[in-house]
C-alpha cells in the first residue's frame, strides 16, 4: 500500500493499514519543513509540532512483522516519487493531499504507471470527483482491456466526518449515516430504570462506558478498560449490563439525494418585515370596513360599494356633491386612508428592494433568535456540517473570520445567518447569540481557537453543548476530561476529523464499500456493504453463526430488487436468525475496525482487548 498525504490523514490512514490490517505501507509525506501541522496550545503544541516527525520515526523503525514501513519525503508526488515509492507493483495507492489538483496530478500520473492499480483519491469537490473516477476507470479499462473492479474511489473527508458532527449537536442524540439514499439512523438511549427493560430496536450496536457518569473518568477511551463502551455486544452482555447506556439501530429509512440548495428566490413571508405586513393587513381591513359601511348606507351592491371606495381611496372618484352627510364623511375617512396608505406602499417597495439586493449577502442572526446551534468556522468541514444541519431543518448561526472561506457562498446560498469576525474577539459569540444556543460547534482548523471559544461559550452558559474539533488525540482527551470535570452537567464532545474518516479511505484501498462511520464515545463503528462470496465467516453460515460479538454482525440482506432509482429499497431488514447466508448474497453490515479487517482476511499486529 502506498499512502501520499500532506496532513493528518496520511499518517493516521498509514497506522490504520498498518496496526489494524497489517498491511506494508509506503508513506509519501512532504518535507520536514514544509509539512503541515495544524497549531494548538501549551504542551499540546509542541506535541503536534513534532506529531509528524514522531510518526515518521516510529515508521520507520517499526518492526513488528519484520518489514519496517518505507517512508519517502517528497514535496510532492511527482511521476519520480511515485515510481520510487513502487507504484508500478503496489496493490493500492491512496492521494489524501489537502489540495484537489494535486491528487487529481498524481492520480493520472500513477494510473499511467499502473492501470491496475486500485487508486482511492481525496476530492472536496463532489461533482468533479465523479468526472475524475469515470475519467481514470476508462482508462484503466482502455489499458487492462477489461472492466475495473472498483478501480478507482473518491471519496472526502468532510463527507465523511460531518453526519457524525453534526448529529452531535443535535436536540436529540441520534447518529445517522446515510449514503445513496439509504439512511441508517442509530439512537443513544440512557440506562433502563429498576425493573424496565432495554429495548434492543432493529439491533443493539453498543453499550456505552460505564464511566460515563465519572466526569474525571477516561469516558471511552482506550484506557477505560472494562469499564470502556462494548461494541456489538451479544444479548448475554445486553442483559447483564446495569447502569450503562445503549446505542440502538432504531429506524431505517430511504431518501433522496439531498440537494442542500434552497431556491435563490426569496420566500414570499421574507420580502416584508412583520411590523409592515400587519401595517398592510390593516390598510385591507379598514376598506372592508368602509365599503361595508357604504352598502349599508347607500343600499349598494356590496361589490359596487367595494368600487366606489376604492375610487376614492385613490382620490380619482367624483367629490359627494348633494349627497348624504354620511356619504360624504366616508369619502373624507377612505380620502385620509389613501393618504395613509402611501408611506406603507413606500416601505413595501423599499424592503422588497433591500431583500432582494440582500438575498446575494450575508444575513445577520435575527432578533429574539433563541435554541440555535452556533457554527465556528466555514471551511471544507463546516460547510460540510452546515449542509448536514440545514437538511435537518436545524436554525445555524456562521461565525467566519475569513471574508474568502468557501463555506460562505454556502451560507449565502442556504440564506444562514453569518457573523464575520475573529472568535477570540469580545462581542464576537455575543453577536451569534451563543447565550441562547442550544449548542456550540467548534471546527476552525486552529485547536486553540476551538478551545478559546468553548471556554468562553461555557463561560457564559455553563450547560451549554459542546463539540470541539481537535487535532491532537491526546490533547483532546485532555481537553474533554476537563471540561467534563468542570461542567458535569453539561454535555461535551471532542471529534477528530481524521479519527473518523481514515477507516473508510482504508476500506477503500482493500476495494470495499464503508457507507459510513459513527463515534461511539472515543471508538468508531464502521457500516459496510459486502459480498458473502469468498468470506468464510459469513459464507454457508446462519445470521446467528456469522454474528461474532464485538466483531461484526449482519444488519441486513441486499436482495437487489429495488428499482434503480430508489436505492436501498431491495434491502431486508430483520432476518430470520437461521436465515443461511449464501455465495450470491450481499450484505450490511456493522463492524469495528479490527473486526472489519478479519473480514477481509488480514491479520492486525496488536492485540485487541478491546473492539473498535
């Protein structure tokens, strides 16, 4: 396996293919002073400081299979790095630069040095990244002169990573993963009162750590031993666990592709401020008044007498001359309501004006708004996250300090509140109304700022939600048991877009299909698509023989015979526990990353006590 990568993806993709499938990894990085490092606070910023260089030595000394990673320093890939790093004769090359066009550079560079060569590419750009798999699966089809088999993959982090941020902020504590319009929907639900019984839903995915009410506790992490969450467990140890909460397979559905592109037209209710549009509705009710008024008193057809008041709303009907003295102190009132009514036709032209120059801009958070969620930072994952929460019909408040972050055209277009301007600044989060959010979504690119921000958030709301993004591993275990301590009433989430998104890129180098990933505390579950052909784990086995607690169980069975534009709909759910699994079926299914590896057939260099 070859692993080209400027950042934190490539290392962590690299200890994937290594600790978890046991595979020869090549890694290309960029030079010691030109790689990236993202920047974060006191210890933990000399400790991502040298994170890459850590890496790159363990790489290279690493020995627990008797072949020691190669480790090439390039600025970038070039056809000669690339042949050095033995593209010509690797399985799998994976391009998770920061920068789209290199990727796509050294994508058609490499499929030209090896048209069999299994390429998985990270692309931000979604509509260019199906023109780019097409592109180099024709030309490997050209060369081979056969088919590819999943020849080539693109896939992106933000994509990857922004269903399970954004779940974490929402009211409820639902997890979705959802891909091609099938939409798996998993709930954390707390611990059964005495005597109450757990229910399982379609299926039980997780039991959470039972240090979860310890705010100083190791909550999920690696060091939390037993007492640390249990990924699939089996009904003996769903029965046996008291006190711990479970993460439930509760709902299945099946959806469109979203689209995340609201009509540029503004909606009807938006052109008119609400003060103007009860100025108008009165204007109405006072001419229904009148004209009722005049048939009353003249006997007139009630529709006639609507014209007639009319006429002299706009000052073009005859004066009542010998006339009534009631006539003509109606014409007089509807004479002054037409003078009334020009200022509010005045403002109605001025705000529809103002609405529409506006509808290209940004718009500032509303007054009164209350039970938002507050976005810190627009770049490739928050505008992501920001899709993801729109689609949900969740109410966003942007906080962006860059004029030119490509996550603004994103909120210009969703119509989303933005306030631009440094976090760390006073009056900043005041702005986004954070004292009335119902949480805080911290995913600038700079730790300290997240860290700043979340402080200073719960500083002002002390239960406010919490998710930070950190880069450091360690550093956001640190940060999270802080917190936790500090504020246990409150609720505090530290993500890492790596941590997620690395098990799918490495599922794509071995040719599988991860239709996502969901966080279960500090570990991750993975939902794959797989043939039963050729796994003799699941092959001529029942439901209930393939399922192997804290490994993998079978979800579902892909029958194939939805229609072609209703993904999903072949699936069944609920199988039969005798039902045997044959050659031609495929399957979904959920598995930790180790227990996907066994699946796949390889062999992990460490030990693992503890699934995930």
């Amino acid at each position: 396996m070859v692993v080209c990568g400027d950042d934190g993806l490539a290392h962590r993709l690299a200890a994937e293919l290594r600790g978890v499938y046991g595979e020869q990894v090549t890694l290309v990085v960029p030079q010691a002073g030109r790689r990236v490092s993202r920047p974060v606070v006191g210890r933990a910023r000399a400790a991502s400081a040298a994170l890459l260089d850590r890496m790159v030595n363990a790489a290279r000394g690493s020995g627990d299979s008797g072949a020691p990673e190669r480790v090439l320093e390039a600025a970038e890939p070039t056809e000669a790095v690339l042949a050095e790093a033995g593209v010509d004769r690797a399985a799998a090359l994976a391009l998770v630069h920061d920068d789209d066009e290199t990727n796509i550079r050294a994508a058609l560079t490499a499929r030209r040095l090896n048209p069999r060569l299994r390429l998985v590419l990270r692309l931000y750009n979604r509509r260019l990244g199906q023109h780019i798999e097409e592109l180099l699966d024709q030309a490997a089809a050209l060369a081979t002169g056969s088919a590819p088999d999943a020849s080539t993959v693109v896939l992106s982090d933000a994509d990857t990573a922004a269903p399970a941020l954004a779940a974490t902020a929402l009211a409820g504590t639902s997890k979705v993963v959802q891909t091609d319009g099938l939409m798996l929907r998993a709930v954390e639900r707390p611990p059964p009162g005495p005597g109450q019984v757990a229910d399982p839903g379609l299926a039980t995915l997780a039991l959470l750590s039972a240090t979860s009410n310890d705010p100083a506790g190791a909550d999920g992490s690696e060091s939390s031993g037993d007492q640390g969450p249990r990924l699939l467990p089996d009904a003996a140890a769903v029965g046996e666990a008291t006190g711990r909460g479970t993460i439930v397979l509760e709902q299945v559905s099946y959806s469109g592709a979203p689209s995340g592109t609201p009509s540029g037209v503004p909606a009807l209710g938006s052109l008119f401020s609400r003060r103007l549009r009860w100025s108008l509705a009165g204007v109405v009710g006072c001419v229904v008044a009148l004209a009722v008024a005049l048939t009353v008193l003249t006997g007139d057809h009630p529709l006639h007498a609507t014209y007639v008041t009319l006429l002299d709303l706009f000052a073009i009907n005859e004066p009542a001359l010998n006339t009534s003295t009631g006539r003509q102190i109606l014409q007089l009132l509807t004479g002054l309501l037409g003078l009334l009514l020009l200022p509010v036709l005045l403002a109605a032209v001025l705000e529809a004006l103002g609405t529409f120059r506006n509808a290209s801009g940004l718009r500032r958070p509303p007054r009164g708004l209350g039970g938002h969620v507050v976005l810190l930072g627009l770049g490739k994952i928050g505008a992501r996250v920001l899709i993801r929460l729109r689609e949900l019909d969740i109410p966003v408040v942007c906080v962006e300090t860059d004029p030119e972050a490509r996550g603004l055209a994103v909120a210009r277009r969703l119509r989303v509140p933005v306030v631009l301007g440094d976090v760390t600044q006073e009056g900043v989060l005041e702005a986004a109304k954070v004292h009335r959010a119902h949480a805080l979504l911290a995913l600038t690119s700079v730790d300290s700022t997240n860290l700043e921000a979340a402080l200073y958030a719960r500083s002002v709301r002390s239960d406010l939600r919490v998710v930070l993004r950190l880069y450091d591993d360690d550093f956001a275990t640190a940060v999270y048991r802080t917190l936790r301590a500090a504020h246990p009433q409150a609720l505090t989430r530290s993500r890492s877009v790596t941590h997620l998104a690395a098990p799918a890129f490495a599922g794509a180098m071995f040719g599988r299909q991860i239709l996502g990933a969901i966080p279960v505390e500090r570990r991750v579950l993975l939902f794959a698509a797989l043939e039963v052909a050729g796994h003799p784990q699941l092959e001529g086995r029942t439901v209930g023989e393939a399922f192997r607690a804290g490994s993998w169980r079978v979800l579902a069975l892909d029958t194939g015979a939805g229609p072609e534009d209703a993904p999903g709909a072949g699936l069944v759910w609920e199988l039969p526990q005798g039902y045997v699994l044959g050659a031609g079926d495929r399957v979904i299914l959920a598995a930790t990353r180790r227990g996907f590896a066994e699946l796949l057939g390889r062999r992990t260099r460490e030990p693992d006590h503890h699934p995930g």
